[in-house]
C-alpha cells in the first residue's frame, strides 16, 4: 500500500462496500476497499442466494461475491484483507488505524463494516451454519418447505422470522429460554395466533446433528421449568434433556453491528450501535465525509439487495460531496 492520500476507502466487503467499490471506481476515485475479518460479510453464511435479482436459477453467495469483487476490481478498486480497529474523524483527511498496524488517510470514508448475527453457541454451529442453520429466514425460509423447523429467540425478531417460516415450514417451533416472550405485544398475538407454531418454553438449544451433505437433521435441547435451563444444566440442577428432530434451524436473537472502530468519534449512532443517517434519503452521517451502505445502518430488511442498493448511495453521495470539496477548494485559491 502506498502513503498517499485515498479518495475514498470502504469498510467492509459484503454487497454493500462491494458494490460501493463498483460505483466509486467507475468514477475513478480508485477505491481502496477493507475486506474485514468476514470477506464477503453475511452473505458468507449461505449457500445458494434465490433471491437477488437476475439471477433466476438462484446464485451461489460465494460467486456473487467473488464476481461482484471482480467487476469492482475491473474498473480500479483496491482489496486489503485488514479491519479499522480506530478511526480519527476530526479533521480531513481522516486517519484510520487498520488491524495490520498500518494507518491511512482518506478524504472520505464509507462504512460497509455490517452486522454480525448473534449466534447460541450449540455443538457443532460453526460447521452447519449454510447448512440447514441459518440466521436469516427471508433467505433460505424456502430451502425448508415441508420441514419441522426451529426458530431461537424471543423477541420481535424470532417473531418476524417464525410467522415468515409458516409460508414454508409444517411446524415452526419457537425455542425461548424463558416462559415469557420479549416481543411486542402485536408481534406475540400474531405469533401465538398462528395454527403452525408452536413454543418450547424454558428450553435451550445445546447441539445440532446433521452434516454438510445432509443438513440439519435434528438438535439436542435442554428444558427446565425455572427458565435459563442451559445455565442449570451446566451447574447440575435439574433439567431435562431431550433430543428433537427437525430440518432447520434459524437464530434469531438479533445481530451487533460492527461499529467498534466509530467509538469516540461524532458519528452518531443508536443504542444498539447502528450507524444513523440525516434526515432523509441519504447515506451522509453526521460527520461531512463519512457515509454509510448495508446492514451496519440497516436493523430491519438486512438484505443483499437493500445492502447493495444502500452502497450505491453511499458510493454516489461520496462522489458528490468530494466534487463539492473540490470546487470550492479551487474557489478559495483563486480567492487568494
């Protein structure tokens, strides 16, 4: 890498700081592009993509990413394989500190770094997520129609998720460590009044069986009627543990958006961490220079479309401001 000053540098390499990468380097900004600890962000975690458009037999995840990186690639963009562990945000050019050790400086800043799914920590979820475990059911709810399937959580996601599930699965089986939902009260009534799901109160997932060639075929649980029934069991209280078998799983108990990096700085951001915008359809923060695309901004549709439409904007609002930059730079030096 060299010490000059970037246009532009991206965080992240899901849909949204890749296709940033794509709009930045047709206007030949040569984007600099952080690959972060996840190449490829989310998408990652599945394997066929059926819903991104143009794609009518459905897509693999790791091609559309890898071909995606390419067209950027084609037209000029930069890849590091680095995070921003800190970013000075005070003056331009921005600093930024990279996982590497490195620092560099940019005259703006796009923040693609997206949000990671909370995962329960059950046997063998590293080798089966893509694989029948899931943590999105927009994406792969069609992958299990006919199955018994497993939603875990309680809240208004694990809702959201369950009630979509319906359209495919028999069964949806809402697994919730206590005997009381967190979700909003409508969410609850919608759920509950669902003939195809059911809840499994005071229980916990501990292990999930299958392969990577079969799926998901089952999980182990864990139930106790005091709730918290994992916590139990790990200290030998009484808890009964049974095994249950079903054809998918799906996490639900929300995402942390990776926005570490911003603390400090006057980037605003809500209580949970995800990055606010202006007022209105834009991607500008609240620090002139720094815009945001995908689900580091984005709590509610977290798609590949909408994470790649959202770094379309970012890469067009950061053309437009640093032209606005320019111009009035070379306004103040004929001025003097």
């Amino acid at each position: 890498m060299t010490d000059r000053i970037r246009d532009v540098v991206i965080a992240g390499s899901g849909m949204a700081g890749l296709t940033a990468a794509i709009y930045a380097a047709r206007a030949d900004l040569e984007p600099l592009v952080l690959e972060g600890d996840e190449p490829g962000g989310q998408l990652t975690l599945t394997t066929d993509v059926e819903n991104y458009p143009g794609f009518a037999e459905g897509v693999d995840a790791f091609e559309l990413v890898e071909g995606s990186k390419e067209q950027a690639e084609r037209f000029g963009a930069e890849y590091e394989q680095a995070s921003v562990v800190d970013a000075s945000l005070d003056d331009r050019p921005f600093e930024l500190e990279l996982s590497t050790g490195e620092t560099l400086e940019t005259r703006s800043f796009i923040v693609a770094s997206g949000a990671s799914a909370r995962w329960v920590g059950a046997e063998n979820e590293e080798i089966l997520m893509g694989h029948g475990l899931s943590t999105c059911a927009t994406c792969d709810g069609a992958f299990h129609r006919g199955d018994e399937v497993l939603v875990i959580g309680g809240g208004d996601s694990a809702m959201e998720e369950a009630l979509f599930l319906t359209k495919f699965a028999e069964t949806v089986y809402v697994v919730h460590r206590r005997e009381e939902l967190r979700a909003s009260e409508i969410m609850k009534k919608r759920a509950m009044d669902k003939d195809n799901i059911e809840f499994m109160w005071n229980t916990e997932l501990l292990e999930i069986y299958g392969s990577q060639e079969e799926g998901v075929t089952g999980a182990k649980l864990v139930r106790n009627e005091d709730g918290h029934p994992k916590e139990a069991h790990e200290e030998g209280d009484e808890a009964e543990v049974f095994d249950f078998d079903c054809g998918g799983i799906f996490y639900a108990i929300g995402h942390t958006p990776n926005t570490e990096f911003l603390e400090g700085t006057d980037v605003q951001m809500d209580e949970d961490g995800y990055v606010n915008t202006l007022e209105g359809r834009t991607s500008e923060t609240h620090v002139e220079g720094v815009f945001v695309g995908g689900d580091v901004a984005d709590r509610h549709y977290q798609q590949a479309v909408t994470a790649a439409g959202m770094g379309c904007m970012a890469a067009i609002d950061a053309e437009e401001w640093l032209d606005e930059v320019e111009a009035e730079e070379k306004k103040a030096t004929k001025a003097d």
